[in-house]
C-alpha cells in the first residue's frame, strides 16, 4: 500500500462517527445500501393517519388561520339576513304616495279631490303644482297624479255615451268638477296600476257609487311566505357557491403560484388526494355554516324548516361537491391570483343575478329560463326552497338533482383532466 493510500485510511476512520455517538432514532444502513427502522420510526408511523386525512386537516388549519376568510364565511350571511330581513320585514301594505295637481283656474276642485282621497286609509296625498306633478311623477316619487278636469272635461263627462244627458240627482249632474278627473301614470310600472285602481276606487265612492255586490274578506297569514323565508335558502345557495368556489379555487392557485403544487406532485402523495382534501375540508365547515345561519333566522325571525332535515341535508351537501367541483374546474388552469379571480367572477355573476338569491327568477323573459334553470345556483336555491318551505319531497324537483348530478360529476372529472400542477 501506498502512502498516500494510508493516509487516506486513516482520514476516513476519524472522520467516522463511532456507534456510541450515533442517536438511537437514526436509520443503520446495511451492507446492501437497505436502510432498516428502528423501533421510533416505527412508532411515528404507527401515530400517522391516512395521507387524505392528513392532507385535509392541514386545509382545515389553513382555514382556521385566517380570520378574513371567517368573516365572509359565518358573520357576513349573519349580517346579510340582519339587514335584509329588516328592511323586507312583514309590516303590511304601506300607504300609496298620491299626487294631486293644483289647479289655477278651479282651486276647489282640486281641494275637494284632496279631501276625498285624504279619507281612504290606503293612500298619502300631496298636493303639487303642475311642473311638481310631472317631476315627481317622473322620479318615481308619486305612483300616480290626479288632475281636476277643466269645464270642457267636465262638459264632455256630463254629456255621456253619444251626447245623452245624465239622470237629474247624479253627480255628474251636479256640475261639480270633482266628479270628473284625470289620471296620468305610466303604466308599465306595476305600483302605478295598482295605485290607478286603488284612487279610481276611493274617488268613485266619495262621488256615491255603492257596491252591487257584497264581498267578505277573509285574511291568511302563514310561516313559509314571508321574504325572509325566501331568502334564507337563497342566501345558503349563494354562500355555499362562495366558499365553494373562493375556497378552493384560491388556495390552489395561491400553492400553484408559490410553487408548492410542483413540491406536492414530487412525492409519493396522491395527486387525487390532494384536490380531495380540499373538497373534504369544504364539507368540515358546511355543517357549522348551515346552523349558524338557520338558527340566527329561526331566533332573530322565527324562520323554520317545514320539509325534511334529512333531505335539505341532502341537497347542501350535493351543493357543496357541486360548487366545490366547479372551483377545482376553475382554478385547474391559471397561474396568476388575478387571472383566477376574473375567472371566478366571470362564473359567479350570471348566478348572482339570475338565480333567485334576493328575487325569483321567474321575473327574466322566457327565452332566458332554460338558461338559468341550467345554472347550479338556480337548481339549489329552487330544490332548498321546495323543501325548507314547502315541505315537498326531493322526487317534485329530480330535475334540479339531476343538474346539480351532471355539473358534479362533470366538473370533477374535467378537473382532475386538464389539472396544471406546475
């Protein structure tokens, strides 16, 4: 042997570590290059779990660790409901805002107008000049303005049908020009109608007409139909699409653009277990957000569920997988946090608007309807309303279930596709 072979021996068994120095916990390797493990090792993994359970409880952390995100997740559907209901409450019909026009030329037509509408319980009078009038009527500040009619108005109401005149004794008779009036309101706005039928009623009984016919009212008030019973599913649809969507979607684009997707596919985890985690974790909260809202509704509003609690579950959690699928779909391609936010916003607003959170959809022209009843947001918030309100079964809405089933099924499997891990 050489001396620079000798030398080299000796460097390399003083370098060595000697086996009292090596710690318990440190894998031995074999002559075979095998590592074997030791008893603590073996214990670690035995304490493990499951990678997907790990994997989820990790986006629970993540969840709980921000506390903006628990905001818009529980305290903000709270105040929503809050303001809401506050401002649709149930107080009965309000008072229709009447406009009468000041008349130059016949003030006490336009007085006694006044007067007799003043008496009805149904209306609010105010009295305008002519330019007022026509101001108000435009702004929407007024449903309706009454005019005094002039003589010649009132000449023409007097001659009746082909010039005949009236019956000695009637009103019209008498010549008075609060008999004869004019109407001006647009008629493509609904308070408008109702406000004509409504004056043309209180006016026509203060001039003495009597009803031919007796009718008796008989008033129903039940739980089910009020606006906040209408929202209250609405506004779990719509929370649900949010969490859903923000949720996933942006915590996989913010690990994509961070570079941790390309870490996470280079080990030995699941691709599938990944974007499962953050479907789970979605389904953790959906219990809690669920009661946070209902019971605020039931205490604040005396809301109640009137069809089965199994069902609705049912249809939360479909909901849930539905729009978490849809934020995988979403955010399975972009690089950027700007680029997936344009993204969610371009697929959430349709729904926003068409779906029937705060309105019916019904109120969108008829071409439009097969459109929003394909949407998801639409099929859930129609599907919760029959069974929160209605009390029907899920077998009057398998068209809604078989919507939120295809867009399920079909945005997870497009998803885990076309999913960019790097």
């Amino acid at each position: 042997m050489t001396e620079r072979g000798i030398i080299n021996d000796a460097e390399e068994v003083e370098t060595r570590p000697a086996a009292a120095d090596v710690p318990a916990n440190v894998e031995a390797t074999g002559a075979d290059g095998k590592g074997t493990r030791d008893a603590g090792s073996e214990r670690a993994a035995a304490k493990s779990f499951h990678p997907l359970v790990e994997l989820t409880l990790a986006r629970v952390r993540e969840f709980l660790r921000e506390p903006e995100v628990i905001f818009w997740v529980f305290v903000f559907p709270i105040l929503l409901v809050f303001a809401l209901g506050i401002a649709f409450r149930n107080t009965g019909p309000q008072k229709i805002r009447i406009g009468v026009e000041k008349s130059e030329t016949n003030a006490q037509a336009s007085s006694s107008l006044a007067d007799a509408l003043a008496r009805s319980s149904d209306i609010e009078v105010v009295q305008l000049s002519a330019a007022d009038a026509t101001q108000a009527l435009r702004s929407g500040k007024v449903a309706l303005v009454v005019r005094a009619a002039g003589e010649r108005d009132v000449e023409q109401t007097q001659g009746g049908v082909d010039g005949a005149k009236p019956e000695p004794g009637s009103p019209q008779a008498s010549g008075s020009a609060s008999s004869s009036f004019t109407y001006r309101f647009d008629p493509t706005r609904p308070e408008s109608r109702q406000a004509r039928m409504v004056v043309d009623d209180a006016l026509q009984r203060a001039a003495g007409r009597s009803d031919v016919a007796h009718a008796r009212d008989e008033t129903f008030t039940e739980p089910g139909a009020r606006y906040i019973d209408f929202l209250i599913p609405g506004l779990l649809g719509m929370n649900l699409m949010g969490s859903g969507l923000w949720g996933v979607g942006f915590a996989v684009v913010n690990a994509r653009t961070k570079k941790l997707l390309k870490r996470f596919a280079a080990t030995p985890m699941r691709r599938s277990h990944y974007l499962l985690s953050f479907v789970l974790s979605r389904l953790f909260f959906l219990g809690l957000e669920v009661a946070v809202v209902i019971a605020f509704a039931w205490f604040a509003f005396g809301f109640t569920v009137r069809g089965s609690i199994i069902q609705m579950v049912f249809l939360l959690l479909l909901g849930a997988l539905t729009f978490a699928g849809v934020g995988l779909l979403v955010a399975s391609r972009p690089k950027t946090i700007e680029g997936v936010s344009g993204l969610m916003n371009l697929v959430m607003m349709p729904m926003w608007l068409l779906s029937g959170t705060f309105f019916s959809s019904a109120r969108f022209p008829e071409f439009l309807q097969p459109f929003i009843k394909a949407l998801p947001l639409t099929a859930l918030n129609d599907s919760l309303r029959a069974v929160m309100n209605d009390g029907a079964s899920l077998t009057g809405s398998w068209v809604a279930v078989f919507v939120l089933l295809a867009w399920c099924g079909i945005s997870f499997i497009v998803a885990l596709k076309i999913f960019r891990w790097q």
